[in-house]
C-alpha cells in the first residue's frame, strides 16, 4: 500500500540520532578494539533499536564481525584482544567485572555462518541450553522445542522426526535448527553472523523470511556479505570500513540516498 | 552526497550498461530536439512538408522510448542497482517518457502545420513563434543539464518555465481577442490555440526532467514542492 501522506513520507521510520532509552537495545560507546598490535574497531559510538533488524555490512576485514562478537563478549575468548569502550545491553555495560558472561551470552544469543549442530538429536539439540539452565520437565522441554521450532520455521519439517540426528537435516534445515536452539533459551537479542553465506538461495530466502519475523519478538543484528540480503531483510544498515563505522542510518537512506561517498561506492560495486 | 564523480565499478560490464543507457537517452533527447525544431519551423512557414516529416519521425522517438526502457528493466534485473545507479536507472526511465512526451507535441504542432486554412491567418503564428524559439532553447539547456548532469542548471532552469507560461497566457489572450474581433476566424484561432498548448506542454516536460537531474544528482525528490523548500535541500 502506498501512503501518499507527505509528512509521512518525510519522516524516517527510525530517527537514529533521537532513539529514547526505551527504544534502545544496545549501545555502542566509543570502542576500540585491538588484537595485539592491531586495531581493528576504532571509535566505534552507534545505537542499536529494540526489535528491530539492525545489518552490519562492510568488505572483509572491516570489522564488522569483531564488532558483532564484542556485542557478547565472544572476543574474551581471543588471546591478546584488548577493549576498550562501552556496550551498553539496557543501559548495563557488559564490560563491567560484575557481569556473568554465560548470563549476558543467555540473553544475548549467537548463530555462526556455518551450521553447527551438535551431534545429537535434533530435539536435543533444542533443548540443549535449557538442560544447562537445569531444566529437565519432560513437559517444559517439549513445549518449549515445539515453540522454538515454531518460532524458526521448521517445526513442520522435522515434527516426525524429533529424535533423528540433526546432521541429517540439509544445510539450511540445520541453519534454522541452529536458530530455534538460539531462540530456545529466549534471549533478547539475536546475533546473526553471516547466517545465509553457506546456504543456497532457497534456503537463504526461507532464513531472510524467518529474520523478518524474529524481529517481532528479538532485536536482530545480522553482518552480512550480501548487501541486496541487508537491504531486504534489515530497518538500519551500519556501513564499516577498516575498522569505522562510516555510516548508519536506516536501509532506505543507505540503498537510495547515501550521504558518504564510501558507502556509495561499496554498494554500488565501486569499492576496490 | 559528496560529489558524484564518481569512480568506475568493479564490473567493467556494469559500467558499459549504464553508459549505455546515458548514451541512448542523450541520443533520444537530441532526436526530439530536432523535432521540436522542424515542427516550429514547419508551422511558422506552414511547410507541409517539413510537417509531414516530423510526423513520420515521432515513430523513432517511440521506439527508443520502449527500447531504453528495456534496457533499464534489464539493468534493474540483472545488477539490482542501489543509490546512485538506482537513482539514475529510475531518472532515465523517467525522462524517456516525458521526451516521448514531447515528440507527441511535436506531432501536434505538425499537424496543425498541416492546415491549409492557416494561410489566410499568418498573423496569428507570430506569438507562437517566440513562445516555440523559448521552448526550444528551454529543451536545450534541459537536455545540456542532462549530459553534464547539473543540478544547479536544472534548477535554474525549473524555474525557466514559470517565464513560458505567461508567454502562454499572453498568446492565450492575444487569441481571444482575435476571436472576438472576427468570428470568423474562429477555426484557424482554435489551430493555433492547439499548437500554443503543446509548445507550452514543452516546458512542463522540460521542468520534470530537471527534476529527475535533481533527484538523481542530489537524492532528493523535489516533485511538487515549492523553490523555498527546493532551496534548502539542494543547500543554494
């Protein structure tokens, strides 16, 4: 339907610079990030809105996949990784000494580019966060492998088959398997690293559909390779290069009217 | 927008698509620049000929029409253009269309070249021939802001057209009064009348494809707002 309201059509859907606290999920503050000698995140300040899909799009070796990892402290795991800076999860920095890594790492849940299921049964594998957590009602657990099954698009597809190995689900079969055991534990956000870049179209525009409606209950934040992927399935694209936030605003403003010449060359096939 | 010179694509083929396609729009809008020019010419010296001609001719304005915008379908396809190649996909499809436009006009004003009772009213022609040497020279510095793609020059140019209008409505009022003056001349009045129209609808298409060097040029759309708000998106 279109709205021929001209004020509407003046006002973005998202004014990234005026978010209220509410709104905001995440908070990026000032952070630089070096491995070693080498920095590869340097000032980076953005906002990241509550249920919405926020992409990370950039070359390789940008930063962008650092910066996603920081977002659940996944580069702690990394020798000689040193940042500074703040993320802010609800206003709480997740850098802070009191934080717990496993809790923060619960609500803030992260799917890989390659499928990796366990070597488990596919209903094992969803229920395998909550067994962490202690859980171990039989009823609990099947309710909640239904729901996030459900809730990743797949339920249909393996319902008559919940006890078979997960590896013997195609690639973007496993991928969204992977996705309801993310969403099993209910985090509140969703990082999603190149979820699609091992997958074929199909299944990627099977995942690009989920994406879409993970929004309505999880802030998504996805880096992807694929920019036309951002353009369809996110609400704000962060454009990075060697380690800057160059630009973010919402997606329309980046796929039709960029305001910084680099990103208008990387998306349009210039950047090289 | 920082500036928009800007560098090659990395496919060297992409880049070869879309200077295609500046290329034939170019090539198009010269086409119709020459029409405009003989249907002036064939009606102030009401050549039959020269009429017939570019009546005949708009069927080359047509198909480039469709042909250019086949190849935009094509690039929208197969490349999924973003910013200012979308921009400038979209602004070329769009200015064909109002080019086309005028190539219409100008079979309209070949048409009523092709009165013969005209002859007997050439007095009434000398009006249109101004307002027609207005439009042609407001085609060009169109079409000129085209190919250097300028949106300083489109935008002086938008406003060339509020001149042409009050050409317009002082021929229109030139007409009437010769109408009231003579009935009888009523028919070849209406002739003209047709003509002025069209050379006026010139200028409206003219304005439009400013706008789509604007919109492609700075991102902006500038449809239907007024110079004050024009202004202050194109920062002048």
């Amino acid at each position: 339907m279109i709205s021929i309201d001209k004020s509407a059509m003046s006002t973005k859907s998202v004014d990234l610079k005026n978010l209220s606290q509410e709104e905001t999920a995440l908070e990026i503050r000032n952070l630089d990030l070096k491995y070693g000698d080498k920095q590869a995140l340097f000032d980076v300040s953005m906002k990241i809105p509550e249920k919405k899909v926020t992409a990370f799009i950039g070359p390789s070796g940008c930063g962008k996949s650092t910066l996603l990892r920081c977002i659940n402290r996944m580069n702690d795991l990394v020798d000689n990784c040193h940042i500074s800076g703040e993320v802010l999860l609800h206003g709480q920095n997740i850098y802070d000494k009191k934080v717990d890594v496993a809790a923060l790492r619960r609500n803030v849940g992260m799917v890989f580019q390659r499928p990796n299921p366990f070597p488990k049964s596919i209903y094992e594998n969803v229920v395998y966060g909550l067994r962490l957590q202690g859980i171990n009602n039989r009823r609990d657990l099947d309710d909640a492998a239904e729901r996030s099954l459900r809730g990743a698009a797949i339920w249909d597809e393996v319902k008559d088959r919940l006890h078979d190995n997960a590896f013997g689900l195609s690639g973007g079969q496993q991928q969204r398997l992977v996705i309801a055991r993310a969403i099993a534990i209910e985090p509140e956000v969703l990082l999603l690293d190149e979820p699609t870049s091992a997958l074929d179209p199909i299944s990627t525009l099977i995942i690009e559909e989920l994406i879409s409606e993970l929004k309505s209950k999880y802030t998504v934040v996805i880096v992807t390779h694929n920019m036309q992927q951002a353009a369809r399935v996110s609400d704000q694209t962060a454009f990075m290069y060697m380690g800057e936030l160059v630009e973010y605003a919402d997606t329309n403003t980046i796929f039709t009217t960029p305001q910084k010449r680099k990103t208008e060359d990387y998306i349009t096939g210039r950047y090289g | 927008m920082d500036n928009m010179n800007l560098n090659k694509h990395i496919s060297g083929q992409f880049n070869a698509e879309l200077d295609d396609i500046r290329n034939h729009v170019l090539a198009m809008g010269g086409l119709v620049e020459r029409q405009l020019e003989q249907a002036l010419d064939a009606i102030a010296n009401l050549d039959a000929e020269l009429a017939q001609r570019v009546i005949e001719g708009d069927h080359k304005v047509n198909g480039m029409e469709v042909a250019i915008d086949e190849e935009c379908a094509r690039i929208i396809a197969k490349r999924q253009p973003a910013a200012s190649d979308l921009r400038l996909v979209l602004a070329i499809s769009k200015t064909i269309t109002d080019l086309e436009r005028i190539g219409d006009a100008c079979v309209k004003i070949a048409k009523v070249a092709l009165e013969k009772r005209l002859k007997k009213q050439q007095p009434l022609l000398v009006s249109l021939d101004s307002m027609g040497r207005h439009a042609t020279r407001f085609l060009h510095g169109t079409l000129d802001a085209l190919a250097r793609m300028d949106a300083d020059a489109a935008f002086a140019l938008h406003k060339e057209d509020a001149k042409l209008d009050k050409e317009y409505e002082g021929t229109i009022r030139q007409l009437m009064t010769y109408m009231m003056e003579d009935p009888r001349s009523i028919p070849e009045v209406f002739d003209v009348l047709w003509a002025t129209r069209a050379v006026e609808r010139v200028g409206d298409r003219c304005q439009n494809i400013c706008e789509y060097i604007i919109y492609y040029v700075k991102g902006k759309d500038v449809r239907h707002v007024s110079y004050e708000e024009m202004e202050k998106d194109l920062n002048l």
